[in-house]
C-alpha cells in the first residue's frame, strides 16, 4: 500500500530511551490506518541502531538510515526525505514527542475531507524552564513559518520547487526551508489541532537559543541569499521586498550582535548585495523608513538605535558601486 506519510526523526545524541519515547508517541497513535505510515530513523553520525530489534513493537513499518558523520539536523532530515515513499513528509526531534494520541488524525482527516494541500500545518507545545526550576508550557500557533514540527509537507510540492535542506547551513536551516516551503506554497491549511511537543532539552542544537547563534552573521546572510535565490526563480514579484527586509534586518542585527566570524560575514554579505545589486537604487531611497517600521514592530529589534544608518547606506553605495 503507499504511504500517505514519511515521519522522519534524525538522531545524534540521543539515548535509547529518548528514541523509544519518540518512536513510541507515534506507535500510540490512534484513529489511523499504519500501513499508510512509515517511520524513519536516521543517525546523523550517532549510534548505529538496530530497528527491527529495538522497535519490534511499532506497528508501522520502519526504515534507517546512517550519516557517518554529524552533518546537522538538516542534512538527516533531507537523507530521510530522499529514503521516503510517503505522499507527505512529516518531522520529529528525537528528544520530542507527539502531543497525544490523537495527533495524527487531525492530518489523516484533512487529506481525507479537504483533499490535498501543499502544507498542512497545526499547533503545538514548547516546553519551556522557568525560574523555579520547573516548566511553563507556551502554545505556538498553526500559522508559524519557521518551525519544521507539527507539519504535513507535500512531497510533489516539495519537488515541484525543487527545495532541499542546505548542507551548508547548521543553524537557520529551519528558516530558510520551512520559510521557503510557506512562502512558495499554492495551499496552506491551518489546523487548530495540537498535535507535538517540544521538549525542554539544553543539550539540543535546536534548543540554544536567546543570542547562542544570534551571532552567526556569516550563516544568516548566507540563508538569505540561497532563499533569494529562490524567491527570483519562483516568486519574481515579491524579490525586491525580500531583499528590502533582509537589507533592514541585517542593519539592525550588525548593531545589536557582533558578528562570530566578521570576515566571513563581510564575504557572504558583499556577495549577496553584489548579486542583487539592481534592487539597491530603488530601496536606497525607502531604506530608512523600512528599518524605522522595522524598529518599532519587531520584538528582536524594538527600541534599537539607527545612528549609523547614513554610514551603512554608504557601505552599500560602495559595495553596489552605486
């Protein structure tokens, strides 16, 4: 029978027993036919892991795949995506779980009731520390563009486009593809089901947040330019304003972080402003308008300082030879 969804769950560090609760929230599941499912497993450069041995006991069938080297969890999750039979590719952190047992129904059913869609996107939960040594849990809406989970992407559609997880991109993967995936996709439904649960977990590249890669300038510009680049071949009329947010976004983020790798940052960013350098005359004018808007709406940048603004748009005039 085919299958209606590829679950992929890259690992690395995980243990055992972080695996079988991953790999057990979805043998669990209710109200669904698992022979339309398949889950795989795939060790980025962690454990080799025995499946037929360790996970007798899930019902769907099972399929592992073996990184000999630590690549990033995009680079698993697109390993996964090229081992995958399913009309749908759907992703699961190895330290996280499904919400309950009902969290793939609400899936099963838009198929079933509202036919195909190019994303099928719900909510779900973060677990998040709180100072009292203990957890909050905070619930993130179904229309959120930058996290991977809790979502049905469209196999056909992803092809269509031609999308794939960057191998260069250790951090920001999730908003270069999952932004990407949104973006280009012809139709979206929102579900208000609430379906995963995204575990408290320090030790989690995918975890570290608050500034740990707030300082990657280098990467970020290097994301933006690869999703440019696939803003120009699929959705021409929205690439000047792309090109406008990133300009003002990364004005702003040079101000408030010191960029991890300057040289490096300097390269990717001239390349990316040389390349699409045509677009610099028109936004030149609208530039400070554009990072004022962006000061005031932006929780990231709020009450951030434009002093230097008039030496920035020098620095582009140089770059762009304008």
């Amino acid at each position: 029978m085919d299958k209606l969804v590829s679950i992929i769950i890259p690992y690395y560090r995980e243990s055992l027993d972080q695996l079988h609760v991953a790999m057990s929230s979805v043998n669990n599941q209710t109200g669904i036919d698992f022979n339309q499912v398949e889950v795989i497993l795939v060790s980025d450069g962690g454990r080799f892991v025995d499946v037929d041995q360790q996970f007798s006991y899930m019902k769907c069938q099972i399929k592992f795949c073996q990184n000999e080297i630590n690549g990033g969890a995009g680079v698993a999750r697109q390993m996964g995506m090229d081992a995958a039979e399913g009309n749908y590719y759907m992703f699961i952190d190895a330290d996280d779980q499904l919400q309950n047992c009902n969290a793939l129904e609400p899936f099963f059913n838009v198929v079933e009731y509202n036919g195909d869609r190019d994303i099928i996107t719900s909510r779900y939960i973060e677990q998040v520390p709180d100072e009292d040594a203990g957890f909050r849990y905070l619930t993130h809406q179904s229309k959120n563009w930058t996290s991977p989970v809790a979502k049905w992407f469209n196999r056909d559609f992803i092809n269509r486009i031609g999308l794939r997880w960057l191998d260069d991109l250790r951090v920001f993967e999730d908003t270069y593809f999952v932004g990407l995936a949104c973006e280009l996709a012809g139709s979206i439904y929102y579900s208000e089901a609430i379906t995963y649960m995204w575990q408290s977990n320090p030790q989690s590249t995918m975890r570290q947040r608050n500034g740990d890669f707030s300082n990657q300038l280098h990467v970020w510009s290097r994301m933006n330019h690869a999703y440019l680049d696939m803003i120009k071949i699929h959705r021409p009329k929205i690439l000047f304003t792309t090109y406008s947010d990133y300009v003002a976004d990364i004005f702003l983020r040079t101000q408030k972080y010191e960029a991890a790798d300057s040289q490096a940052f300097t390269a990717e960013h001239e390349a990316l402003m040389r390349e699409y350098c045509d677009l610099w005359p028109e936004l030149r004018p609208r530039l400070r308008k554009i990072v004022s808007n962006l000061v005031s709406t932006s929780n990231e940048f709020k009450g951030s300082s434009t002093l230097h603004l008039h030496r920035f748009i020098k620095q582009q005039d140089q770059i762009t030879k304008l």
